[in-house]
C-alpha cells in the first residue's frame, strides 16, 4: 500500500498536521480452515498487502475518521453509547472500547486509513484493519499491552461490534506475521510455531472469483453452532472433549444417531482438517510439497460437499486446478466466495493463469483476480 496516498489524504483532512503512519496485513492460510473456532490448528502466514492508517492524537475525547476507499467520513466518542452507524466505522470504536475494557485510558484521535486487501476476498481485511488500530493505539497512548491481547481485542471487535463469531487466527497472523514463515496456531492455547515456507521452484498464488462473501451472514454462525453441538453430544461420552478438535471418527460416529445429518457432515470435516494441518506440518518439514498439495484438494472437498462453504465459481476454479496439474488448490477463507489458493509449479505457472482466465470468463462472463502471495511481517510502524 503506497503510504504516500494516506498521507496526502489525512494531510488534506486535517488540517495539514502530520501523525504517524501504521500498517498491519492481511493473511493467507495454508491450510486448516474453520477450525480455529473448534479450538484446533490452522497455517497462516501475513502477506504483503494490508492497511495502512495515518494517526495523530487531537487533545478531545472524539475520533475523527475517514475512509479514503470509502470516501467516507465519520465522527464519534469513545463510550459505548457513542457506537457509530457506519460498519467500517464499527472496527475502529469496537478497537477502542475493547482496550478501554481492558483499562487502557484513550483519548481522540484524527485517523485516515486505506487498504490493498481485496474486501470479500478472503484474506481477511477486517482483522487488518482492527490490528492497524490496535497495535497503533497501544503505540499512542502507551498503554503496555501485549501482542496476544491486541489479538483479542480484534476478535472481540468482531464479537461484540460487528456480529461475526469469528476465531483468532486472522487476528493472530496480522499480529505475529513474519516475512518468509507461515505459522502454525493453535487455536486454544495460543501456541505457535514459525515454519519457513520458501517453496523453491513453486508460487502461491490466489483466483478470485470475485463473488462477495458476507462472513456476517447466519451462514458462518449456523455452521459454528452445528459444530458446538456435536462437540456437545460426544463430551456426554468423552468428557475430555472440549472442542471438535479433541474428538475422532469414533468417537463421532457413537453419537451419529443423536445429532442431525448436517451436524454430523459439519464435524466429520473438523475432525479431517485438524489432522490434514498435522500433515501438512509433517511434510513442510521434509520438503514434500506434494503432500501438501494432495491435502490442500482433500481440503476443498471436504469444505464443498461436508461444510458446504464452496460455491460454484469456486468448484470451477479448483477443477480447473486440477487440469492443468496444479500441486495443490482449495477455497481459502470462510467461503461463499473470495479466492482459491493455489500452490503450482513454476513451469505451469503461466499457461495456469492463462486458461483461469480464458475459462472463468467463457463461463462467467469476468475475468477472475490474480495475486501473487508474498510472506511478510506483521503489524508495524512505518514512520
């Protein structure tokens, strides 16, 4: 994101003064999808596009924000019945309210802020922007709190101002970035553990179907209440089981008459994709990217016809994959649109790309978006 733009713009709507400038990413994930909510592991790493806010504390007890994508402006206070209407706006009180919370003692702030993340793409532009403002006020305003915390405060943004039910992850990667490392999380315990990923003679590269998905939607929060009762139903059994991620087939399957088909279909692909994460760490550590890429495709199916996430331009995309012998491809992010991540050998890189595009407009009627992945750091300062 070119710096140069926000600074124009805050410069221009506030009244010439400069502040400091912050950025955080936005993330991809390799692989271990809709099971941080269900206490298990996923394999983000930051990437090389994000948000960038500009920043500079006004002596009141109001923020003055603007939107530069948006072209939008807004003005609040910082109690809680001060909340303002417009859902960007929503990120950035929920922030501070969070940390006010927690005993951080803010004042007013004027902020400009704009994005290079795709919105609806799946790489997670909403946690960006929470982390942004995050990491910056606890800058500002010296507050002392630590990385995992503002983690928890972006989700409890999402929580408690947005209405999404969201997991760490986006929040954590975002926060804990590092450039040429993916991370693997566990979701409970907050652990985590850098794995370099510098795929030689391979490129991650993201399709997007440029089909808006809407993770606000009942959709995202019905298939996490599917997963909580079937948890549910096996913990009468197993007590130790406090998640999905703590239970087996077996354990599954005792209760199968118990729960509905689809609770049973939305948990029987937890339990797969908690351990197609461990697989994937396995085969990182040895170098073997086409394991990687096998459980990338178990995957996509596993998400289109179990979790039911996918959607049909999505299908396209990964059978598309599949044809022009593309290692590994599944849909990324919660679902219902945004991007396939694909990881494809250098030499079929281009003729790749060429018949994406060829094929998704002959069948859709638009081209699908290219973005080359960089691994990158985390949540910063810039000046």
């Amino acid at each position: 994101m070119d710096i140069e733009i926000v600074r124009s713009r805050f410069l221009k709507h506030f009244d010439g003064q400069p502040g400091s400038v912050y950025a955080s990413p936005g993330r991809i994930n390799l692989i271990g999808e809709h099971t941080d909510y269900n206490g298990g592991f996923v394999f983000p790493g930051a990437i090389d596009k994000g948000m960038v806010a500009e920043i500079r504390l006004n002596g009141t007890d109001k923020v003055r924000a603007y939107s530069i994508d948006l072209k939008d402006y807004v003005e609040f206070g910082l109690n809680e019945e001060d909340a303002p209407r417009a859902s960007w706006a929503r990120y950035i009180f929920g922030v501070c309210r969070e940390m006010i919370k927690r005993g951080a003692k803010l004042g007013g702030f004027n902020t400009a802020f704009a994005g290079d993340v795709p919105l609806g793409a799946g790489m997670s532009s909403s946690a960006a922007l929470e982390s942004t403002y995050a990491y910056a006020l606890n800058d500002l305003f010296n507050c002392g709190i630590d990385k995992f915390e503002l983690a928890l405060i972006g989700q409890a943004t999402e929580h408690n101002y947005v209405g999404v039910n969201c997991g760490i992850m986006d929040q954590f990667a975002s926060l804990f970035g590092k450039e040429g490392s993916l991370m693997l999380l566990d979701c409970r315990s907050l652990e985590h553990k850098y794995y370099p990923f510098n795929p030689k003679g391979y490129k991650l590269v993201l399709l997007d179907t440029v089909v808006k998905h809407e993770l606000a939607s009942s959709a995202y929060n019905k298939r996490r209440q599917s997963c909580e009762t079937a948890a549910a139903a096996i913990r009468k059994n197993h007590p130790e089981v406090e998640f999905l991620r703590d239970a087996t087939m077996d354990m599954l399957n005792e209760v199968k008459a118990e729960i509905t088909a689809e609770d049973y279909m939305r948990a029987e692909y937890v339990i797969g994709e908690v351990q197609r994460v461990m697989d994937v760490c396995a085969a990182l550590e040895k170098g073997d990217y086409e394991t990687v890429g096998a459980r990338m495709y178990e995957t996509h199916d596993g998400m289109s016809r179990l979790y039911e996430v996918s959607c049909e331009e999505l299908d396209f995309l990964n059978d598309l994959a599949k044809k022009n012998g593309v290692t590994g491809s599944r849909v990324m992010g919660g679902g219902f649109g945004g991007c396939t991540i694909n990881l494809v050998k250098d030499e079929l890189y281009d003729a790749f790309i060429a018949d994406a595009k060829e094929a998704y407009k002959a069948a859709y009627g638009r081209l699908p978006k290219v973005y080359d992945v960089v691994i990158s750091d985390g949540a910063r300062k810039l000046v």
